[in-house]
C-alpha cells in the first residue's frame, strides 16, 4: 500500500515553487481542442488528473506532444469524435469541460458523467440548463452526459448558483455560438479567469470574466496561441498553512498574492505574519495562534478547497474556533482523521467546531478526499512522532511533487509502499 511517512514538529523553512494551477489546467487542456490550429500550453502541472484529460485528448483524435514535462502541444484538427466514454473519464472532475468544448466546436457531445472527489453531491443541472438555453438538447443518458444541436446561438443565462464547472463549461459552449451570451451570476474564481484568457488568446471574445457577468460574443473559429497557466491558487495555500502549523518561515514563490487575499487575511488575524511581494509571498509563524471564525464562499471568499487544510492550524489555536462549509454538503470528513492525531475537534452538520491543542501526535490516518489528504499530510507535519498517511493517490491529484517540496522545505517524509520501507524511515528518522 503506498502511503506516505511523515515525522513531525520541525518548522519549515526555506523557498518553495508553486506549480500551474490545476483547475485551470483541466478547463483550458479542453477548450484547446477547439482551435484548428496547434496551441502551445505551458506550466501545466504534472498530474494523474492532466494525464487522464491529455489520454482523452488523444481518444477523441487530438495531436498530443509533449514538449517538456510542464508544456504541451494540442492540436484538434484531427479531432474524429464527439464520444467520450472510458471509465477513466468518470475518476475525475474536469472531463465534463469535454461536453463544453465539443459542443461548442462540433455540435454534439457524448462524455461519461465525471466523478472527482467525494465531497457531496455534485450534480451538473446547470450545467446542462446552460447548454439548453445555448439551443442544445442536453440530457444525462446511460451514466452520460449527452447534448445536441443544430447550431447554438448565444442567450442570456442567469446562474441559479454559483459553480466554477458550469460557468467554464457554458463559456466553452458559446464561444463558437451565434451571437451574444451572457452568463450572470458567474463564477470569478481566479481559473475562470484564466480559461477565458486563454480561449480570448486564441480569438475567442469574452469580457467580464472575474465579473458577476460574463459577456460572450460569437466567434467562427479560434486559432493558435502559446499560452502560460496562472499559479494554483490551492497549492499555495497549503503550503502557508504548512509554514504556518509547523511554525515555519517559508518564502512561497510563483504565485499571485492577490489570488490569495482570503487565506492571507485569516493567518494574519490568527497572528501569522505575511509579507507580500510581486510574484511571491512568506509566511512566518512564531506566536501562538488567535482562534477565529472562517466560512468559506465562493472567489474572493475564503476557498472550500482550504478549508481543511486551516482546519489543521485551527486545531493548534488558542479557544474555539469555528468553520462553517457553505459549498459542499460533505467536505468535513477530515475531522474524524485530525482526531485520531489528537485534535479536539467534531463535525455538527456543515459546520466543524474546534478546540484548539497544543500539539498533534503521530498516528494512522486516511485521506478522504484530495484537499483532505493534503491536510492531514500537514497535521502530520505538524505532529509529534510518525503519521502515516494511506489513500494517498488523491493527494496526488492535486499536488505535483508533494513530499519532494515539502523535503526542500526541511520536512520528513517519504512515499513508503511495504512494511519494511516504514521500519526504514522509522529508524531514519529515529
Ligand atoms: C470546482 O468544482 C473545483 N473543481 C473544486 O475543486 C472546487 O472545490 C469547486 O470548484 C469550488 O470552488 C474543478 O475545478 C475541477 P462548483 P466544481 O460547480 O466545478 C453546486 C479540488 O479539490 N452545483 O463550483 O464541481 C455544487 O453542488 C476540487 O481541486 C450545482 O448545484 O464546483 C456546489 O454546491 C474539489 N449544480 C456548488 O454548486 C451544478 O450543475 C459549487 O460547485 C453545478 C454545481
């Protein structure tokens, strides 16, 4: 069983690179089948997750090359079906930009309902009630996501809900349309942002995005472009919430600070100190930490994806602090992982109620989801003796060279797969 071994209680301290922003990645890995030409991405991070979307890429008949580990080349003229329909396909979340993007380009698309991470229950209704009002048949056949049109003509599409996955994938769907489309009620998140760059780079006309109102002018075709994703967002967050639960000093480098404006506020009222600068941002911890309230909300409130990951240094706090789900119905189940490393912490419905500790111990836990994963990696961190952390291949999804960063930072851990290994870095680190 691979898992990783972790030894805690020394700070990190040092400078760590932030990777391409996943989620980003995943939405704009798709959208670049909709230009006939070859488009040029880089800082695409090194995911399983990116893998599935390049494979699915070349099932429906894409050029795919890599050029180096961080840059592809796409190119969708050789594109020969609208089909998507291989199991692989429904163990993540971003294979639903297909229905976007293949819609948009040829009319029709066929795609295995996504999967991702358990975190509630994730439907996709708006999505398809935007597709619909695009002038498409939309409807979930057979475990599919399937739509149809003879031609889709831009509308205007107010959003019941926020969600980041339907505004992306109607964005996809009306670059190509008739017309003007508007989308209210948008997400702004930062990868939202970065989609609609990308498709503009590559001639499509998309204003407002980042904006309650996204406004979307028609456009024949879309051609080549060379394009960089914007640093993820997530990924530096948690590596400030792990300076910050070791008591660390670590410069984050390759991000946009303001990207990060909700994380950075709330370590700083629990008395963190922060530096901002242009491309990077420290995180300095030495004090003991206030308690606070924190509820997430969609950009610029603070991120669901975090929420675990603060939950950790909450644990460490001074009193009662208070975190309350808004987004998911089911993103807590970390609670019970952090108490078996001796937090005082319980789950009552969306809202995590913690009694702050003075330290964590090492023990066994098991990640219940990506961001999860990566919390209880940081718990671990942060713990006194070994934590052993198993289901690790959804910290994997989201986070390239997670134990290799964090060892650059000082950190103890090691991807372990057989008792021996473990008996290895017990008396290593001994
Ligand atoms: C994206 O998921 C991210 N995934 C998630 O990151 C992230 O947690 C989430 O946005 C919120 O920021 C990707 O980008 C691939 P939503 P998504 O649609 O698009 C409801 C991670 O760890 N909703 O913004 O699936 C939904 O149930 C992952 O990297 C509908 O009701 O999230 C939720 O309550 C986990 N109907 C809310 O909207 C729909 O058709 C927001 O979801 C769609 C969504």
């Amino acid at each position: 069983m691979r898992q990783y071994a972790v030894k805690g209680g020394a700070p990190l301290v040092g400078e760590v690179e932030i990777g391409g922003a996943k989620n980003a990645a995943l939405g704009i890995l798709a959208a670049a089948l909709m230009a006939d030409e070859t488009v040029e991405i880089e800082n695409v991070p090194d995911l399983s997750d990116i893998d599935v979307m390049l494979g699915a890429l070349k099932t429906l008949g894409a050029r795919v090359d890599k050029v180096n580990r961080h840059t592809v080349r796409i190119n969708g003229s050789t594109v020969h079906t609208t089909s998507l329909l291989d199991d692989a396909l429904n163990k993540i979340r971003g294979s639903y930009y297909f229905v976007g993007a293949l819609l948009g380009k040829y009319g029709k698309a066929e795609v295995i309902l996504p999967g991702g991470c358990s975190i509630g229950s994730r439907p996709v209704d708006l999505h398809m009630k935007g597709f619909r009002a695009l002038g498409a048949t939309a409807e979930i056949d057979h475990a599919c996501m399937v739509c149809d049109s003879e031609k889709l003509t831009g509308s205007h599409i107010f959003m019941d809900g926020v969600s980041v996955g339907a505004t992306i994938n109607i964005m996809l769907a009306a670059v190509m349309a008739e017309g003007q489309t508007y989308i209210e009620n948008a997400a702004k998140e930062p990868h939202v942002v970065d989609v609609a760059n990308f498709l503009n780079s590559m001639g499509a006309s998309i204003k407002g995005a980042g904006t309650d109102v996204i406004r979307i002018k028609g456009v024949e075709r879309l051609h080549a472009t060379h394009y960089s994703i914007i640093p993820d967002q997530i990924e530096a967050g948690t590596f400030m919430m792990a300076a910050a639960a070791t008591k660390g000093d670590v410069l984050i480098k390759n991000v946009i600070p303001k990207h990060l404006e909700s994380i950075t506020s709330k370590l700083l009222e629990i008395g963190c100190e922060i530096e901002e600068f242009d491309d990077s941002i420290r995180v300095v911890s030495s004090k003991p930490f206030f308690h606070t309230q924190v509820k997430t909300a969609p950009y610029p409130g603070f991120p669901t994806d975090m929420q675990p990951q603060i939950a950790v240094v909450l644990g460490l706090a001074e009193g009662t602090s208070i975190i309350t789900e808004t987004i998911f119905e089911n993103r807590l189940k970390y609670v019970d992982e952090l108490v078996r490393l001796g937090a005082n912490m319980r789950a009552e419905g969306n809202t995590a109620i913690i009694e702050g500790v003075q330290r964590y111990s090492g023990g066994n836990v098991t990640a219940p989801d990506l961001r999860a994963g990566a919390a209880l990696v940081v718990a671990g961190l942060s713990a006194e003796g070994v934590t052993l952390i198993s289901d690790i291949h959804y910290v994997e999804r989201g986070y390239e060279d997670f134990p290799e960063k964090l060892r650059s930072l000082g950190a103890q851990i090691e991807l372990v797969e057989t008792d021996k290994d473990i008996q290895r870095f017990k008396l290593r680190v001994s």
